[in-house]
C-alpha cells in the first residue's frame, strides 16, 4: 500500500467528507490506482463475477433459446430435468420456466437501468441545484422531495394507468415510472453533499473567474463527488428493480412481456405454493436476489476502493 | 422550539393536502364511470330499475354534485372519519373495513419494524471491528436485504408451512375457528402471524445490521476516536460514542424506509393472505373497488405522517445539535 497517502486526499474530497480543494489528477493515474485496488477487492470482484453471469443469461439467454415464456411448451408441472428442452421445468400452464427466467431478468436489468438511471438523473438535478443555489430555491425543492417522498405512488400508478392504452403499459412505462417517483433519497444526499462543497475555495474561484452556476456544478462540483453519484446510482439500479418486483407481484405490473417479479405473481395466482411447484418461484427469487445483493456488494466493495480508510478492514 | 415545530407542522399539513388531494382523485379522474362498474356487479335489473340504482349510488357517492362540492364534501367527512362506502365489501363503510384490517397490519409491521431495528443495530454494532463477526453477519445481511419480502415469504411458507407443515400457510386465524377471547384462538392467531412476521423480519434485518455496521466504522475513523484512542480511553467508551453518533443516521433511515417498509408489508401479506391492510388493497385493486382504494391510501399517507412526525420528535429529543438549531444557533 505505497500510494495510499496519494489516494486518500483525493478520494476524501470524492466520498463522505470532502476536505481537500480541488486537485488535478491525471485520469491516466487515477484509473490505474483505480484498477489496482478494483482487482485487489474480493467483494468487487466477486460481485462483478455474479453481474456477469447474470448478465450473459439476460442478454444471451433469449437469443440462444427462443421458446416463447409464454407459450405452452411443453407437459404442465415437469420439474426440473437434465432434458435440454424444459431443463428448469415447466408452470402450471406448461410454460417454460427458463424462457421466463431468461426474458424476466432481461426485463429486470431494464428496469433498474432505466428505472435507476432516470432516478439518478432527477436526483442529481434536484440535490445540485438546491444544494448550490440554497436559500428559497432550496426550501422549494426540498419540499417537493419531501412530498415525493410521502406521496401514495400506487395511487398516482394507478390513475395513470388507467389512461394508458393498455399495449403502452410494458416494461418500459414501469421503469419509468419507478425512475420518476423514486429519487427523492437520492436529491437529500446529493444535496447534502454539494451543500458541503460549494464553499470550497476551488468554487469560489470558478465563480470569481465569471462561470456559470451550472457549468460550475458539472465541471467543479459533480467531478469531486463522481463515486458518490456512482455508488448512489447502483443503489438506485438495485431498488428499482425491488420496487418493480412488488409492483409486479401486486398485480400492477406490465401487461406484456415477462418479468421476474411477474413470474412470482403468476406463481402465487396459479398456486404454485400449494401445488408444490417450486422450480416456478425459486428461480426468479435468486435472480432477483443475486442481482440486487451482487450490486450492493459491489457498492460496499467500491466504497473502499475510492475511500482508502475502509480498506483495510 | 416553536419555530422549529411550526415549520414542521406547515410542511407535514401542506404535504398531507397535497398528497389526500391526489387520493380524491382516483375515483373521479378513473376512465369511465365508477358506478357503472358497481352496476355490472348486480345483473338482472330492469332499466328503470338500473337508472333509479344508478341514481342512488351516485347520490350515495355525492357524485352527482359539483366537483368543488364534492372536494370540500370530501374534507368535511374525512374530518369527520367518514371515507365513504366500499363496493368490494358490499356497500360497507370503507372505515370500518380499513378498521377491520389495521389490528393485523400494526401487529405485523410494529414489532417486526422494531424488533428487527433493534436487533440490526446491535448485531451492525458488534460485528464493525471483529473480523470473525462481520465475515458472517455482512453476506447474510446483504443477501437478507437483496431479497424480496415476497420470495422470502413464498420460501417460508413453502419451507415451513408446505414441506414440514410447522406454521399455517394463509390467512390470519384458522378457518374452523371465530375471533373469540380464548387461549385455543389466541395460539392459532400467533401460529398465523409467525411466518409473516419472520419474512418482513429478516429482510428489514439485514439493511439495518449493514447500515449500522457501515457507519460505526465511518465513527470510528473519524477524529473524535481517534483522539478518544490516543488519550487512552477504553475501547468500550470509544465505541459507545460511536455508536451514540451512528445511531442518528439510523434513526433518520426509519424514517426514509417507513414507506418502503409500508410496501413490504403489503407483498407480504398477499403472499400469506393475511387479513391485513395488505390484503385488502390488493382486493380492492383486483375489485377496481375505488373508494375502498382512496380509504385506504389515506390511511397509509397518514400512519407514514405521522410516524415521520415520530421519528422527528425523537431526534430532537437524541441529537442536541437539533436543539441548538431550533434556538437560532449555528450547529
């Protein structure tokens, strides 16, 4: 650990407590130190491993097996065989659990891509301007954050909806519906933090040389936060896909198409409990599992590759 | 202090209005006409009959008259308890059908919010620092935490009330049985209520162990330990100060997931078809039972008011700088 010193004034300023102003670091040496740690951390690398794979089934999966996920496909209620044809069995209805596996966390990785990423955006935007220009600009945004955050999001689901025609109502209207309602934590960190920036000497200097307020908060201030903003999109991207898990499981869900969190619907409405079918509720709870809790290792794992006072641990 | 609460007051009111006017506005602003779905229910009707019922429900439903009349009538009878009727439940006050479900939801989420918050905490605390610890209590709580709260239940109940036939599957009390003051129905109400609570448990048990566990860490780094463990305190005194300061961003945290956890217990149900607040929405949502719906949305906008209001009080009372604060000071 040689370059610890070097990189703990500049990962200080990134993440928990900006002390330092604002230094140049070449990106060449950055990314480099970057890597170094990233391979040395076993929770990154492990998590990035479960991603991976992860991410192989949802792309590659649905290209490789072609079977319609719903479609009958086979005998209703096989189990699991080594027969490469239902080879995760089959539902109550005969439909391949695979094919639903493999196209549910497609749609699973969509909607927290989306669904996180659109959050994030919103978050962003809300948590840099309220933090940088404060005073009444604040008390306005951080009302409305603060009404987000209370608001009954089903019911706005459901108005919403309810106008919709229904083929609008796949995948996508879902992500960006969770995109549009679940970024108000976000804004409050954000905000928090650009709070605790904007009075940096480096700011004052961008605002003395005559820059704009919002080239200064993408040129000065969101550089010396970018982990943080990195860390809060994947947390951002996991709970999304929570979110449009429940959605989907409470019967709100898209009205097309197929999603992890539908599998489990479906399961539940088609009794798979009682029927004892459980190849149809399993696989889909793993995914979900797996995908959301490798994205929070691969936080905690990042957390102590940009902040080397939790590497040692 | 005034001041302080006065603030609050205004934001919590003003949110509740605005939130209570976007809960008014599911019945009316629903495509097509929420009586005529009522009058698809009951067949057979003669026209005049079915016009002359048309007209009675739309005046049992004030929905005949004006909308600022009804907006204010709105206010009026939800000042007054009155949510109006629901259709799921045959026409009986939405009140008393949220009623009926409250006791179930508040005896799953109270203690499961916090028996789990506090054993988090105290298993977070203990594993930051030992190493034998935090190898275990960190994957388990990251997986406990990335699960569903519906798919854990569904494992539950597949584990141990279909496999090995431990715990009831559904519902919130046998079948056989009524709700009566008798140790035979009080023990078939615990047996119905263990798998539920355990599910919504373990999952809330994770977040908190991580996140306590992630700030004692951050505590002890910080200068204040750092001078504490030069001075030669104790590492039982510098890690209560720790843990003191961590505890804030905990307590701000139950209140961030209230909603969260609100949602939890909703999946949570569904899947044990537990007679709770839960269950009842995903009736009225699968009944398009409107009013039933806006009852019991403005039951959740307040139980989550209302608890954030809590967890404010609280504050003032555990962090002194709030205090300071309130006092026109700078902390």
């Amino acid at each position: 650990m040689t370059s610890v010193t070097n990189a703990e004034s500049r990962t200080e300023q990134a993440l928990g407590s900006p002390t330092g102003g604002a230094t140049d670091v070449p990106a060449k040496k950055a990314s480099g130190e970057f890597l170094y740690f990233a391979l040395r951390s076993k929770k990154f690398l492990v998590a990035m491993g479960i991603l991976f794979v992860l991410m192989v089934i949802a792309v590659f999966g649905p290209v490789v097996d072609s079977t319609d996920p719903l479609g009958q496909a086979g005998m209703a209620m096989q189990p699991p065989t080594a027969d490469p044809g239902n080879w995760f069995g089959t539902t109550y209805l005969g439909e391949d659990v695979f094919a639903q596996f493999a196209n549910g966390l497609r749609a699973t990785f969509f909607v927290g891509l989306l669904g996180g990423g659109l959050a994030a955006l919103i978050g962003m935007a809300v948590g840099f301007i309220a933090g940088y220009l404060g005073g009444w600009v604040d008390e306005i945004l951080n009302m409305v954050t603060n009404i987000f955050l209370v608001i009954p999001t089903l019911a706005v689901l459901l108005v919403i909806a309810s106008y919709l025609p229904s083929e609008w109502r796949g995948v996508p209207f879902e992500a960006i519906f969770i995109g549009l309602t679940s970024w108000p934590w976000a804004a409050r960190a954000i905000r928090a933090q650009t709070f605790s920036l904007r009075s940096r000497d480096f700011v004052d200097l961008a605002k003395l040389s005559g820059r704009r307020g919002w080239k200064i908060i993408v040129t000065e201030i969101a550089p010396n936060m970018s982990s943080y903003l990195f860390l809060t999109f994947i947390l951002l991207f996991g709970g999304a896909i929570l979110i449009g898990a429940s959605l989907d499981f409470i019967g709100l869900g898209p009205h097309e198409g197929i999603t992890l969190g539908l599998m489990m619907f479906y399961a539940t409405t088609g009794a798979a409990l009682n029927l004892g079918i459980w190849w149809w509720f399993i696989p889909p709870g793993i995914g979900i599992m797996a995908t959301v809790g490798a994205l929070y290792v691969m936080n905690v794992g990042l957390d102590e590759i940009f902040n080397p006072k939790l590497r040692d641990i | 202090m005034r001041r302080y609460f006065g603030r609050k007051l205004f934001t919590y009111t003003l949110t509740f209005f605005i939130a209570a006017t976007i809960d008014w506005l599911i019945p009316r602003f629903m495509p097509g006409d929420p009586v005529a779905g009522l009058m698809a229910k009951t067949g057979g009707l003669s026209p005049e009959g079915a016009a002359e019922l048309a007209k009675y429900y739309n005046n049992l439903f004030g929905l005949d008259r004006p909308m600022l009349d009804q907006f204010i009538g709105f206010w009026s009878s939800l000042l007054q308890g009155d949510l109006g009727r629901s259709v799921f439940v045959h026409g009986r006050p939405v009140t008393e059908a949220i009623m009926g479900a409250v006791p179930y939801t508040l005896a799953l989420l109270v203690p499961a919010i916090l028996l789990s918050w506090w054993a988090g905490n105290s298993f977070g605390a203990l594993a930051a620092r030992r190493k034998w610890l935090d190898n275990t209590v960190l994957p388990v709580g990251y997986i406990l935490t990335a699960t569903p709260y519906m798919w854990l239940g569904l494992m539950l109940a597949f584990i141990l009330g279909f496999s090995l036939r431990i715990f009831p599957m559904s519902g919130g009390y046998g079948f056989n049985l009524e709700p009566a003051l008798t140790w035979r129905f009080f023990t078939d109400l615990v047996a119905h209520w263990m798998m539920p609570f355990l599910s919504l448990f373990m999952v809330m048990f994770g977040g908190w162990a991580i996140g306590m566990r992630n700030m004692i860490i951050y505590e002890l780094e910080s200068d204040y330990s750092r001078y504490l463990e030069a001075l030669g305190a104790p590492q039982g005194l510098v890690r209560k100060y720790a843990f003191r300061n961590a505890m804030l961003p905990q307590i701000t945290g139950l209140a961030l997931q209230l909603g969260v956890i609100v949602a939890g217990s909703l999946v949570t149900e569904i899947v044990f078809s537990y007679p709770g607040i839960g269950m009842l929405l995903f009736n009225a949502i699968k009944s398009e039972d409107y009013f039933l719906l806006q009852g019991i949305f403005l039951f959740i906008i307040i139980g989550t008011l209302l608890a954030n209001f809590m967890v404010d009080l609280v504050y003032v009372l555990v962090d002194p700088r709030t205090r300071i604060g309130m006092r026109g000071g700078t902390a």
